[in-house]
C-alpha cells in the first residue's frame, strides 16, 4: 500500500493520451509532508522500512517509519530548543547522512524553511547565501573542511546566530546528537497562526549558477505532491522496492529523487554516503542491497559503463533514469546492451519537477527527451510568444501559471522581483531551454538559449555534436561550446575527457573531427578540440560551458 492513491483521482492509465486527459493531482487544503506522509505511514504501517543508509565503512542503518516519526520528533524539539520558529531559515550541510531526513523533517513539522546546500560550498559561497537568505542556523556535518568555511564565514554573516554540529561536538557549537538523545519523542501537529499552511515557504533551493550568482527557488508546502509524477510515471518506482537517486542532499536532485514522490509511492529510500565517487563501488552497492528502480546523472551512467558490468549482477534493476543533462543516444544504447534496462531520459529544473520524460506508454528514441508531463500545460513558443510548429526551434515554457500555479512549480525567486519578473511573464514560465518538437511529439534539446552556438550562419546544437563526440571510444565526457576565430566569427570546440587507455594526441583529434563528420553534419564538427582531465562543473554537478567560454575568450 502506498499513499499516492489520495492524491491522484487516477493512478493507472491505458495510454499517454490517458494520461494527458485524465491525470488531475489533489491537492489537499493544508498539506504538511512531514505529517500527512511520514506520520501517516508511521501510524498505518509502523514497521514499515523507510531508509536504508550505508557507507564506504561497512555501517548501515534500517529505519522504519516508526523510528522515523520518532526521530523527526525529537527533531523538531531540538530546533525548537534552539530558538527556531516557523518561517526561520535554516541551512543543511550534512551531506548523504542520514540525520539529513531527521533534521529536514523535524524543521518542516516546525514550520520553518530549510535551505539544503553541499558541502562542497567555499566561505564566499557561505557568506553569500547566508546574507542572501537571511540565515538564522547552520547545521553542518563534523568534518574539518566544512566547519572552517562555516566558522570562516561568521564575521560577515550578521543574521546567522547559532551553528549545530552533527557527528561530534566542537566549542560554539550546539551539539545535534546529544540534543536528540535529551529530546522528548512528543510533538503535537502546531495549529493556527503557528501551523502550516499551503502557500507557505517550505524549501528554497540555490539554483547552479551556471551564468550568474545563483538565485534561490522558492518552493511551498505543495511541492511534494508535484513530484509523484517524478516518481510514479518517469522513475517507475515500485511500491516497497528499494530506490536509490545519486545526488548529494544539496542538490535539488536530492527532493527529485530521495525525497518527497518516492516515499509517496511507497519506495524503500536507499542512501549511500559515499566519500568520494567510484563508479565500482557504487556497482558494488546495487549488486549487494538488489537495487529495484536507478536514477543518476548521465556521468554516473558513463563511468559504470568505464567498467566491466558483466562482474555485477545487477538483475535486481527494473527501471533505470537519468536528468540533469540529456543522455547521449550512446550511453543509452550501451547500457541497454549490457543490462537489458532502458534508461528514461527526463527533464526539469531547480524551479519544477519533471516537465519532460520518457514516460512508459511510448518508445524510447535515444537522445529525445521524451514527451511533456500533462500537470503542467507546456508548449514551445519562439520570441513572439506564438507556439512554435514541429522541427522549428524555440523555448520550453509552462502556460497559465497566474491562473492556477500547478503543484510542483516554483513561486519564484525570493527577494528577487526583477529575477523572477525576467522568466515569469505573459502568464507563462518562460525556462530558457531552446527545444523542438518532432512530428511525433517528442521533444529534442537543443541547448540553453545562452548555449547555442551561431557559427558561419548556422545555429548548432551544443548537445547534437557531444552525443556524436561522445561516441568515439576514446571519450568518456565532453563539453562543446561556441569559441571565438578571427575568421568565421566562432567555430564548434569539443573540450574532452579521455577514457582509460587513451592519451591526447594530433591524431587522436583528427580521428575524433573525422568521426563527428561521418555520423552527423559536416559543418557540426568540432573545428578545435582540447583534452583536459576534468570539465568544470557546477557544484550540483552540470557542465558549466559558459565558463569554458569565458576562458576561451580571455585567450
């Protein structure tokens, strides 16, 4: 049994025509997840598995949703000890802890708005979010690099009034373990002005900052209920299957895939705290704990695939999905060939849930990002406004938001009128990806509107020449982007990742441009290409090709 059934007036569909005409989400007067999820699997089904979590040091931990309620209890006890009161702003910086789920709900039964953050932030990106979101507390994992940045950040954080350590004890720090062994496990549902209510700020996410500071998504008490689509009809999450998303609790990723739709649909959540990386040890992980249902980033699928898959027996995978970046046509193909799985691509934001995806009742053509999620009314429209027609380019935006704002959507962003007026207008969210629509209704990607490179008259899909460049064995990863030449203007340039066993070479090039040439338009391929160990990245993990720009362009 799972909870989704309450708030869909349809689960199951015949066709994706029936899913475009039929799914409508209920949304309730006062949604609380925290309560009306957690607390509620808990009271029907208190032995009930929840999380799984493990380590690179052979721990683990099984919790109920019993235990769960209980620990989200003392939770909100310890925050309110401390001062926190609704609509207080709090940061997280616990990477894939488990004391992660306890502290966001404990904070979300309180009332009070949780800001999740990596803990690969600097001080400077510290101090700016704690005086961009007026942060009142800290609560930061025990590791020597993350409490240098925190205390390094204080002398100009003047809002930030107390720290809280989880996983050991430090001088000016409130200690969160010992606080949860004192907490009394009674919590009574807050009413009134000090409970909940639907438009309410719940979470605000820091976007990826990808061409300018990052702005803060703000989601309400409603979010939740947008992601069973997420985890119902694109992840295929299977009710008391073990699920595992890879993302850090930082990222927006974490609430699409570890969070709020997956435990509506009844999934087990599976965490896995590890140190760094390592795509054998992750293997490991879903061979060892039978790993039902998949979600990663296409590099996580890229690495695996670095490795030899028939070494693991993965035949506990059922359904594999990906988002973040668009899939290359080869690493679906190649990994299809190995397990059998299909992986679905899917699309969104920081600001959504999945807007786009291959969902169950259509093939899946490698490299399409699928067809849109009926919660929300998509359309492609060029600089006009008019829709656009079928293979004509134009950008991705979500129709009547002032009218009724569909479950999942932003609200905007917080203390940023211009910024939120900027792609918020015309009653549409505008989301600055360029796409189009083929004659059979599937959306292709063609870049972020800034990612598009205009070469010699043509404008060229940056992800169009890497699905080509990704395709030669000798690459792992790449990045194409828009460089400037004195002749044409700008040209196509492939920054690259090699694959073990490869070294950057003249030939090595040439090999790669004539590749690209034979498998797509000869115009496309990538006039310069650079070889580089590592292609920068946002700290949520996606390519960060404006700066790859920048730095061709100061040279």
């Amino acid at each position: 049994m799972n909870l989704a059934y309450r708030y869909l007036e349809k689960t199951e569909f015949e066709s994706y025509e029936d899913f475009c005409e039929n799914l409508k989400i209920k949304v309730p007067g006062n949604f609380n997840f925290a309560y009306d999820i957690m607390d509620e699997y808990a009271k029907l089904e208190p032995e009930r598995l929840a999380l799984i979590w493990c380590n690179d040091h052979d721990e683990e931990r099984f919790i109920s949703f019993a235990e769960m309620k209980k620990y989200t209890d003392k939770a909100a006890n310890v925050f309110k000890k401390a001062g926190i009161k609704k609509g207080d702003k709090v940061m997280l910086i616990l990477r894939r802890r488990y004391e992660f789920y306890f502290a966001l709900l404990g904070l979300t039964k309180l009332g009070a708005i949780v800001i999740p953050s990596t803990d690969q932030l600097t001080e400077k990106d510290i101090i700016y979010r704690n005086n961009a979101a007026k942060i009142k507390l800290i609560v930061a994992y025990n590791r020597p690099d993350i409490i240098r940045h925190v205390e390094g950040s204080l002398a100009e954080s003047p809002t930030v009034e107390q720290l809280m350590l989880v996983g050991g004890s430090k001088e000016g720090w409130l200690d969160f373990d010992k606080m949860m062994a004192e907490a009394s496990e009674e919590w009574t549902r807050p009413t009134g002005e000090e409970g909940t209510q639907n438009n309410d700020i719940m979470l605000i996410y820091f976007t990826s900052g990808t061409t300018s500071m990052p702005k803060m998504t703000v989601h309400d008490f409603t979010y939740p209920l947008g992601h069973i689509i997420t985890a119902k009809y694109w992840q295929k999450i299977i009710d008391g299957g073990i699920h595992l998303t890879v993302a850090d609790s930082g990222w927006a990723k974490f609430a699409w895939g570890k969070l709020y739709g997956q435990w509506i649909c009844g999934a087990i959540m599976f965490m896995y705290d590890m140190e760094r990386f390592d795509a054998d040890h992750l293997l490991k992980k879903l061979e060892k704990y039978r790993i039902a249902t998949f979600c990663a980033p296409p590099t996580v699928y890229r690495f695996m695939l670095q490795q030899d898959l028939d070494r693991y027996d993965l035949s506990s995978l059922v359904h594999c999905s990906t988002a973040g970046e668009p899939l290359n046509p080869e690493v679906f193909q190649r990994f299809y060939q190995k397990t059998g799985v299909r992986i679905l691509n899917g699309f969104g934001q920081t600001e959504t849930t999945v807007m786009v995806a291959n969902f169950e009742w259509f093939d899946v053509i490698p490299g399409a990002m699928g067809k849109p999620n009926p919660a929300y009314r998509i359309d492609i429209v060029d600089e006009n406004g008019k829709s656009c027609s079928e293979g004509v380019e134009g950008e991705l935006v979500v129709l009547g938001v002032d009218e009724k704002k569909p479950a999942g959507l932003f609200c905007g962003y917080y203390d940023n009128p211009e910024g939120t007026s900027k792609v918020w207008y015309d009653n549409a969210y505008h989301t600055g990806d360029v796409v189009y629509k083929d004659e059979q209704g599937y959306f292709w990607f063609v870049g972020r509107n800034d990612d598009v490179i205009k070469a010699s008259g043509y404008r060229i899909s940056p992800f169009e020449v890497e699905s080509a460049v990704i395709e030669h064995p000798a690459v792992v990863e790449c990045a194409v982007t828009g460089a400037p030449d004195k002749i044409r203007g700008t040209v196509v340039k492939a920054t690259v990742v090699l694959a073990k066993g490869y070294t950057p070479s003249e030939e090595l090039k040439k090999d790669i441009q004539e590749y690209v040439k034979r498998v797509t338009a000869p115009y496309k391929y990538p006039r310069i290409i650079e070889f580089v160990e590592e292609l920068p990245k946002t700290i949520s993990g996606k390519i960060k090709r404006a700066q790859i720009r920048k730095e061709d362009e100061k040279r």
